[in-house]
C-alpha cells in the first residue's frame, strides 16, 4: 500500500475506518481467535545498542540488573509453562547487538531453539543483526518466525538510533526471508514521531515481499532513565487507527497489540480487536517490563466472545510434529 492511500484511509470518520478494517478482518480471519504468545528473555541487559526507548541499552541507566544468557533447561521450564497457560508461540529475545556463526553464544541460542521447538509452539526468536548463514542455521533448528521491527518510519530511525540504521534492519530481514523464515516485523508509537511518520512505517511494512506474517505495534513504555522516559502515552484512539490501518494494509498478517496493553483499558483493547487486532503478549511479563496478568487478559477474551488460537501442527517447527502422539489419545483417557 502506498503513502497517499493510508492518509486517505486514516483521515476517515473514526467508524469509517472501523467498519472497513472489520470488513478486511472478517475476509480474512472469520475465526475470532486471538493468538497468545509469550515473551521471554534470554539475555538480558548490557546491549551495545542505543536504541532510545530500550532499558537493556547500556548507554543508559536505567536501573535494570545484567543478565547472562540463560541455560538451556531454564528457558524450557518457561517455555512448558508458557504452553500450560495457554499460549501456541514462545518468543525469545536477547540484548545484543546480533548473532554471528562459529561463536559460542550463538551455538548456544540454536541448542535452546533445538529443545524449545520439540514443545508444540510456534518458535520466534528475535536475536538482532543476523546475515545469511546464521538465519538459515536458525530455520534449520526450529525458529519459525524471526521478530525484527524497524520500529518507526525510516526518517525518524535516526532520531532513535543511531548505532545501527535502518537500512541495517532492511538487511536482517531480507537474509530471513530469503531462507524462508517468517518475517515479525513492526514498531512502536509513541516516540514523538508524526502521523507521517507512522503511515511511512506501515507503507514500508506492507510493501515487504512477502508481507510480515505479523506485525507487533507497541505503544511506547517509557522506561525511566532512557531518552524517551518523558514522552506522553499514545491517544488510544491513535493507537486504535493505527491498528485499523494495519489490519487494511496487511491483511493476512497477524495484528499483534504488542507492549503497552498496561496502559490501556478493557474498551480500548476491545476496539483494538474490533479493529484487527488478533495476537497478544500474553503473561505478566513482556522482555523488562510488566504485562496485563494471564487471569485478566483471559477474563477479557472471555467477556468478548473470543477464543484463545488452538495448537495447529501447520504453524509448528518440523521437530514438534516428529513428537506428536501418533494416536490421538482415546476418549476419557
Ligand atoms: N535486541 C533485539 C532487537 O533490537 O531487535 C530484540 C529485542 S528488542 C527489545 C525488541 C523490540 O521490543 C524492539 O524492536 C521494540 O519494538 C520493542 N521495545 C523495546 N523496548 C520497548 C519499550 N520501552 N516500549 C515499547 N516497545 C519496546
Ligand atoms: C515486539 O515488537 N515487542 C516485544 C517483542 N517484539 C520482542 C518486546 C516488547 C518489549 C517491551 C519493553 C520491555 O519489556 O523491556
Ligand atoms: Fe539492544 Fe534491542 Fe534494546 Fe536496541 S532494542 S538496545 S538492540 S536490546
């Protein structure tokens, strides 16, 4: 989708907009399931970065304690739980710069990822700057999607970031997807970008090839110490558009209301899943910061009518379905 049909498609009536994103959703994904996923970080702080909104970035305090990388069995105990409670897609992330080949650190990430992907769940890992080699070793070990945003429009990048660019960005993800991986890819709103600057990031997004399979929009959680700390939150209407626009621009991806659920209230999210909403991170805990508690993001699913996403073989890493009971268990049993 080009620039000037997202202004046009953003400038409608509030309902307008509403009623075309619920028409493209319903074409699309008539089974009002939202997809749970859930986070967990496996290294955690001391990142090289100086992403502005980030508390695992060095560069600033933020009062956030460094982690080393978790072992193995650890990160299997989160990923058993995460699946318990519900949720068909475990997501790993890691404050670094990027994996390379041939390291340590990185055999140790494709060994997780071997063990994570015999569970059942989608598998998505967002691990940094990555080339070929490394993408093609992680699809081969289980990762079924790679989560990689550009975060913002590729004008405001720079008033973001400035130890990598976004054409930095543009590279991951053209080597995922040139191996076949799924692409997970989307921003944050909220760092004092302007409206252009969102509808410049979602036309970026939409002209992918192929599309992200989903598209995670945060609203920015001002982390003390960093330079965003004082940045006022989103307008949940904002945020609400923003979905519709999304649902409209990439029709078969999943939307995921990614971090900042904490800000918003139970009619904000609902109109956000009106909207196209159909992904969460769900557990208290997104990377550092809190997230709505499993029990109330079940109540509110409940209240809507809604349904959690059930398992679906089609989604899993090859590993999950080697281990997948080869009788369906009998009745009763
Ligand atoms: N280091 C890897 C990277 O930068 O791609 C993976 C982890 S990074 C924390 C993943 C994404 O989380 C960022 O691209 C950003 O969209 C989101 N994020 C980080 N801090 C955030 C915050 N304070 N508020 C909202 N989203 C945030
Ligand atoms: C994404 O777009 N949002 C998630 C996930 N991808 C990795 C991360 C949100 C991080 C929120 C801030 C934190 O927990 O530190
Ligand atoms: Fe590092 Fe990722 Fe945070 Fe940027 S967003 S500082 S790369 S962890």
């Amino acid at each position: 989708m080009q620039l000037d049909q997202l202004q046009s498609l953003y400038q409608l009536p509030f309902f307008e907009l509403l009623k075309k994103a619920r028409e493209v959703h319903e074409a699309h994904w008539p089974d009002n399931e939202v997809q749970l996923c859930t986070l967990l970080s496996i290294k955690t702080g001391g990142c090289s970065e100086d992403c502005s909104y980030c508390a695992q970035s060095s560069r600033y305090d933020t009062n956030l304690d460094r982690e080393m990388l978790m072992e193995k069995k650890e990160v299997m105990e989160s990923a058993r739980a995460a699946k318990e409670n519900g949720s068909t897609r475990f997501c790993m992330g890691a404050a670094w710069k990027g994996v390379q080949d041939g390291t340590k650190k990185f055999d140790t990430v494709l060994e997780i990822v071997e063990h994570v992907s015999t569970l059942g769940m989608e598998v998505c890992v967002t691990l940094g700057e990555l080339g070929e080699v490394e993408a093609r070793k992680l699809r081969d070990a289980g990762v079924t999607a790679y989560n990689h945003n550009i975060d913002t429009s590729p004008e405001h990048y720079p008033e973001i970031v400035t130890s990598h660019t976004f054409q930095d960005r543009l590279d991951t993800i053209r080597c995922v997807q040139d191996v076949g991986m799924s692409v997970c890819c989307g921003g944050i709103l909220g760092m004092g970008e302007s409206e252009t600057d969102r509808l410049r990031m979602l036309e970026v997004l939409s002209n992918f090839n192929p599309p992200p399979e989903s598209v995670p929009i945060n609203a920015l959680m001002p982390m003390p110490g960093t330079p965003l700390e004082d940045k006022a939150p989103i307008d949940s209407f904002d945020l609400i558009r923003m979905i519709a626009l999304a649902r409209i621009a990439v029709p078969k991806s999943r939307v995921r209301l990614s971090a900042g659920r904490t800000g918003l209230n139970d009619e904000a999210q609902a109109l956000c899943f009106f909207a196209g909403a159909n992904s969460i991170f769900y557990g208290d805990k997104l990377l550092t910061a809190e997230n709505p508690q499993s029990s109330k993001d079940k109540a509110l699913l409940s209240k809507l009518g809604l349904s959690s996403q059930k398992p679906n073989p089609a989604l899993m890493p090859p590993s999950a379905i080697e281990n997948l009971p080869l009788d369906p268990a009998p009745v009763g049993a």
